[in-house]
C-alpha cells in the first residue's frame, strides 16, 4: 500500500497536534462547564463533536480502503480489551465530572489561561504513578483478560465498515434531534 | 467560522465557539491525516505518562528503573519524552493557546462547579485528574487516543471506552448536578 506514509517526525506532529488543539478551543472543548454539562445532559456538543468526528474520520479510511490506498491493516487499531476499556473508560468519565475535563481537554483548558487545568494535568501525572505503584498488583487482572479475535465491529458483526458507519451516522442524527433543543450556548 | 471572526470586529467580547458540527467535521479530518501521515491517531495521555516516567526517572531513579511499569520506558538511560506524542502534545498546547488569544478568550481564572468556591474547585479538578490519570492506564488510552482515535477504527474497544465513559460519566454528573447552577 502506498499509504499512511509512516512519518514519525516532529514537524507533522506539531502541525497535527496545532490543529487538534486549535479545533477543540474553538468547539468549546477546553471549557469545563461545556464538558461537565454533556454530562448532566444540558449541553450535547461533546457528542456532536465526537461523533460527527469518528464519522468523518471512518468514512475517510473507509473510502481509502475502497481506493486501495490504505487497508485498516496499516492503521493502529487498539485491541479489544474490552474489561479494561470499560473500567478505564468508567475512571475517564468520573474524572470529567469530578475534576471538569479528560486529558486532551485541560491541556486545551490550561492554555486558555483555566487554572483548574493546569491542576488536572497535574493530578494525571499522579494518576500515572499512582496506577505505576500498583502496577505489580493490576497487572495479573489486566494480563488475565484475554482479548476478542475480532478487533473491530465489522469483523465482530460480520457486516461491511460502510453499514457500521452508516448505523453511527443514524445514531449521531438521532440524539441530535431528539437533543438539539437543549442545548446551551 | 465567518461569524466568529465577524464578531471580533463587533464586539469587545469573546468570539462565539464554532457550530459542534463543523468542528467535529474538522477534527474528524485532522484526525483522518493523522491516519494518512503516521498510520496512527490523535492521543494525550501517552504525554502524561512520559512525563510521569521523566518525572519518577529523576526523583526516585532506582526504584523506577525497578517499576514494572515504568522501568522499560526508562531503560538505558531512555528519554520518554523523546517521542512522537510530545511534539503533538506540544502542537495541541500552542494551537489550543493561539485559538483562545485570536478569540479573545484567554482569561486566568479558576473554573469548575459555579456553587463552589475557588478551593475545593482546585481540589475536585485535582481528585478528577488522579482518577482520569488512573484510568486512562487501565484502559491505555483515553478519550483522545482510544474513545475518538480508536473509534475512528471502528475498534470495539473504542466504542467501550466511550460507553464506559458516558455511563459513569452521566452518573456521577446527576450526582454533582447540585454544585452547578
């Protein structure tokens, strides 16, 4: 295949990175009381953003796969642990609602001058030692599970990329519908 | 995008935020040209975690050097920060900074539960950071790099990490509904 190019230097990654934080500045995503109001179910753009994004961004490796440019072979695509997705998943989603931002966002946070940012960023990196610590004990649990033989949904469901991507794009219009007069600007 | 900028010239204010849709549409393409260019996604918290290692590597270096977890990251004398996701982090850092300045945005201030005061504000985004920090280890990976990136593969475990995430997240959202007006 001719693509992904497989670059790995720094330039593409500051630029990628640029755009990444500029989108989420400007979606509303570094600001805590957005963030934490998706969760309460009174603002509905983290889904929208996401979910439009994931849509986009299937589709694109979709139609690449159809070109023969790129196969989802040549993408990372992370393994289906799905015990430790779900918890970790579950400690991502309190951490929002407690401390109002996930990883990404209080860098977003931290550089629009939120101090309670900077403070999040910091309580990650104690997270980080804090798992580091426990490692030894974690590790048989996270070890035990074993992981699915199919990695994506096409190949759990036996059904083609384009119809799971359809099925979000259906859902993603749906909650937007049945939301788009609660949300809060 | 045009009123956003419009509005600059309006008013003294802060710029409005861009339509959800148009930014989830220009992240889903950022992201798909991370895909064409590095053959992987977007992520954050595999900064974190270098930095945690650094960070471990030069307070406590014997004990590191020992972690299961962290020692492989920091053998033979090994930077993790000399990677890939901390330039992007870096990028995420000043294209975050220079959005918020051209929109006005920038203020320092202290944010979190409006019904609280500036203290146990630090202290809650403080607990919500150990907790996401722990978390995105079990899961490694967060909602950047496992929820969107992962997802964008139509990974399972993406699709699982966002479950888990909106279900615990929309729980214990209702539980603190209180400190916000």
């Amino acid at each position: 295949m001719i693509l992904p190019l497989g670059s790995a230097g720094p330039l593409p990654a500051l630029a990628l990175g640029a755009a990444f934080g500029f989108i989420l500045e400007r979606g509303g995503l570094g600001n805590g009381c957005k963030l934490t109001g998706q969760l309460r179910l009174e603002d509905w753009t983290v889904f929208n953003v996401m979910f439009t994004a994931i849509i986009v961004a299937a589709s694109g490796l979709w139609l690449l796969n159809l070109a023969g440019l790129m196969t989802t072979a040549d993408v990372y695509v992370p393994q289906a642990l799905l015990g430790a997705a779900l918890a970790g998943g579950a400690l991502v989603g309190l951490g929002m609602s407690v401390g109002g931002y996930c990883p990404g966002t209080s860098v977003v946070a931290a550089c629009s001058g939120r101090v309670d940012g900077v403070v999040f960023f910091l309580g990650l990196i104690a997270g980080t030692l804090s798992f580091a610590g426990l490692f030894s004990h974690l590790e048989p649990r996270l070890a035990a599970a074993t992981p699915l033989q199919a990695s994506t949904l096409q190949e759990l469901l036996h059904v083609p990329g384009w119809l799971v991507i359809l099925v979000l794009a259906g859902v993603a219009i749906g909650v937007h519908k049945l939301t788009s007069r609660r949300v809060v600007v | 995008m045009a009123s956003a900028t419009g509005d600059l010239h309006k008013h003294r204010g802060p710029g409005a935020y861009w339509n959800a849709h148009l930014a989830g549409a220009l992240l889903g393409l950022t992201l798909l040209a991370t895909f064409v260019i590095t053959g992987h996604g977007l992520g954050a918290s595999g900064f974190t975690t270098a930095i945690a290692a650094r960070a471990a590597a030069a307070v406590a270096p014997v004990s590191t050097a020992s972690n299961a977890y962290l020692g492989s990251m920091v053998a033979e004398g090994r930077n993790p920060l000399n990677a890939w996701i901390t330039w992007q982090v870096v990028g995420l850092a000043l294209g975050a900074l220079a959005s918020a300045l051209w929109a006005r945005r920038f203020d320092w201030r202290i944010d979190g539960p409006t019904r609280l005061r500036s203290l146990p504000r630090t202290a809650m985004a403080l607990l919500g950071g150990v907790l996401a920090g722990f978390g995105a280890r079990i899961s490694a990976g967060c909602t950047s790099g496992l929820g969107l990136s992962g997802s964008a593969t139509l990974a399972i475990a993406g699709f699982v990490f966002l479950a888990g995430f909106f279900a615990a997240g929309v729980l214990s959202g209702f539980m603190l509904k209180r400190y916000w007006q």
